[in-house]
C-alpha cells in the first residue's frame, strides 16, 4: 500500500512526513522539477517547511505517473487556485483525501475544493481539515484533525494518519468541516488586522466571536451542521489561525495594515483568505445575506479601503440584540 501527496508545499510536505514516519510509503509530487530534485538531495523542504527531515519512506518526485503509481489513495495539497490544474495534469487514484482549506463560486454557487475533486476526478472524497499548522505537525506535537466524508473512506484516513501525535476524528459532515476551514481564513484575515492596528485583545476576542458567529449563518445556510463550526474544524482552526505566528492568513492582515502591496502578502505561502472572502462576499450578495466581517475584510484587501475605516464601519453598525 502506497500514499501519493500532490503539492510539495508546507502542508503536502507535513503530512508526507507524518505518513512517511508511520512506516507508510509516500510518494511526493513536486510541481516544478528542481523542487523535487532539491528535496531528494537535501532530505528537507528548505522553501517551505524548513528544518524538517524527510524520513527514508518519503520518495519526492515530479514525474505523475511515478507520484501516482501503485497508490491506494492520493492526498491533494495544493494550494485552491492550483487544484483544477493539478488535477489536469496528474494520473488518476482509486480516491482522494482533500487537504486544502479554499472556496469556489461560479455558476454551480459555492463549492468546496472536496467538491471540485469529486467533480473532477468522479472519485469519492474525504476532507481533512482542523487546528493543523504544518510546522508542528511536522516536528510531531500534538494536533487533532478531522477526516469528513464517505464513513467508510472517513474511517480510513482515520487509521492512515493517526499516531501518538495526531489524533482523527470522524465526520459524516464534510461540508461543514470544509466551509469552517475556509471561513476561518477570512476571519484570520481580519484578527491580523486588528493586530496590526494594535487595537487590543477586547476588540479581537469581539471581532472572533462575532465572526465565528458569521461561520454559523453562512456555513449552515450552505448545509453544514451547526455544532461542526463549534468543533475542530471550525472554533478550533479558528483559534490556531487566528493567535498564530505561523499562520499567513493572520500575518497578512497584519501586512495588509502596513500597507504591504497585494503581491508581497503571498510572500511567505499561499493566503487563501484573500480567494475565500472573494466567494463568500459574491454570494452573500446574490442570496441577500449579511455578512459583516467578510465585507470589511473584502474592502480593505481587494478595494483599498483604510482598514480603520472598515472596522470603526463595523462598530458604527446599527444596535442589536446578541
Ligand atoms: N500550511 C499549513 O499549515 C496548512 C495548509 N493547508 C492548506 O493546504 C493548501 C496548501 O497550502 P501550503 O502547503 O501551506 O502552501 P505553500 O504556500 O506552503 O505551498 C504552495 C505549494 O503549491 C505549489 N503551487 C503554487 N502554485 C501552483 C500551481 N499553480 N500549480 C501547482 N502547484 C502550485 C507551490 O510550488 C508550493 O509547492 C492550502 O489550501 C492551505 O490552506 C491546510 C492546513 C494546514
Ligand atoms: O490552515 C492552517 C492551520 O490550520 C494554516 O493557516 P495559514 O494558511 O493561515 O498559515
């Protein structure tokens, strides 16, 4: 039995290593060639997980059909605006476990990147998803996941991945697990800002809750169960995003105040809360729903408003019952 990862960034590398040091033969795919070549000379990800051993059963390639060959199951973690490709170009496996936290809108309304796998590939999916920033699961402190999908696949991506350091949960609701991941990122997106603005712990405990409160209305309106967003995948990488140096959804809040430019605030990873908050606006706008954070976040990353206007437009909102 062989895993395949796809993405050779911080994340795809983390849980190749997790794998790999379980005894599980995990095959790599780099998308460009020299990144492959660099991991198998230097047994470490230098440009994205730094420091890290590559254990002997993690073999990095950049050639599909080695990355897919005799795999069980490939594991998909590219960045959201990469999957479409990705999956263009790659061989395909019995089935998927959907690794990337992103949101898509288009004609279809919004789906989820399992979803755009399961389009895609016509393969069944489960999601992972949960507080799981790739530095620590990488040097093994302990973290919890969840895996959401098919019972049956759900309960083997459980066996897969779990050790003494990373425990999985089963969920029945991926949706759910899957729009919590994503709408944290926006939420992370907005807690850098107040950080960066040095507004205090009072204003970032309020801007959390009532975002974690956005994640409700929105998350269920698309069908996900309430008390998932109350779990792992929703408070929980809520709160590891959002008070973490490690996350670069929160450092580019925190960049976007100091006026970093657009291009530079993916310097350090991919930032999937400037794609999400983009689908997330789109369809509060179509169904007519409200959705404050998300709102203020969009103007400040994608229409140059001044992110103290956005927020003192937020305290300035009409009164309200909790
Ligand atoms: N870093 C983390 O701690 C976690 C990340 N994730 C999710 O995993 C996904 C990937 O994130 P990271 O690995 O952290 O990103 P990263 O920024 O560390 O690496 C991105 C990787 O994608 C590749 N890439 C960029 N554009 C591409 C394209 N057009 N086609 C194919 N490959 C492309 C890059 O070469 C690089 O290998 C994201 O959706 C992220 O939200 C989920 C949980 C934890
Ligand atoms: O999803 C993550 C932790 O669960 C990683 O967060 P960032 O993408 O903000 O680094």
């Amino acid at each position: 039995m062989r895993v395949a990862v796809l993405g050779a960034g911080a994340w795809g590398t983390a849980l190749a290593v997790l794998l790999a040091s379980k005894g599980v033969p995990t095959r790599l795919w780099a998308r460009r060639k020299a990144q492959a070549e660099a991991l198998q000379a230097m047994r470490e990800n230098r440009d994205y997980l730094p420091g890290v051993a590559i254990p002997a059963y993690l073999y990095p390639t950049h050639d599909p059909e080695e990355a897919l060959e005799g795999a069980e199951l490939a594991v998909v973690a590219v960045p959201s605006k990469a999957l479409r490709e990705t999956l263009a170009v790659l061989p395909p496996a019995p089935w998927y476990v959907s690794a990337t936290k992103g949101l898509f809108y288009g004609g279809e309304g919004v789906r989820t990147p399992a979803e755009v796998v399961e389009a895609l590939t016509q393969r069944p999916v489960v999601a992972l998803s949960g507080p799981n920033h790739a530095e620590e699961v990488a040097r093994f402190l302990p973290t919890a996941s969840v895996a959401a999908g098919p019972e049956d696949l759900a309960r083997r991506v459980q066996a897969l991945f779990s050790g003494p350091t990373f425990r999985v949960y089963t969920s029945r609701d991926r949706r759910g697990v899957e729009l919590g991941g994503a709408v944290k990122n926006v939420l992370a997106l907005a807690a850098g800002m107040v950080d960066g603005l040095r507004l205090g712990d009072n204003a970032k405990a309020a801007l959390l809750t009532r975002g974690l409160r956005e994640m409700v209305r929105f998350g269920t309106a698309l069908g996900g169960e309430e008390a998932t967003f109350y779990g792992l995948a929703g408070l929980g990488d809520l709160l590891a995003t959002a008070y973490s140096l490690h996350s670069r959804n929160r450092m580019a809040g925190e960049n976007l105040v100091r006026g970093v430019d657009r291009e530079a605030l993916e310097a350090r990873g991919v930032v999937e809360g400037l794609y999400a908050v983009k689908a997330m606006v789109a369809w509060g706008k179509e169904q007519g729903v409200e959705l404050p954070v998300a709102e203020a976040v969009h103007r400040v990353a994608h229409e140059g408003l001044d992110p103290l206007a956005a927020l003192k437009a937020l305290m300035a909102r009409e009164p309200k019952e909790e």
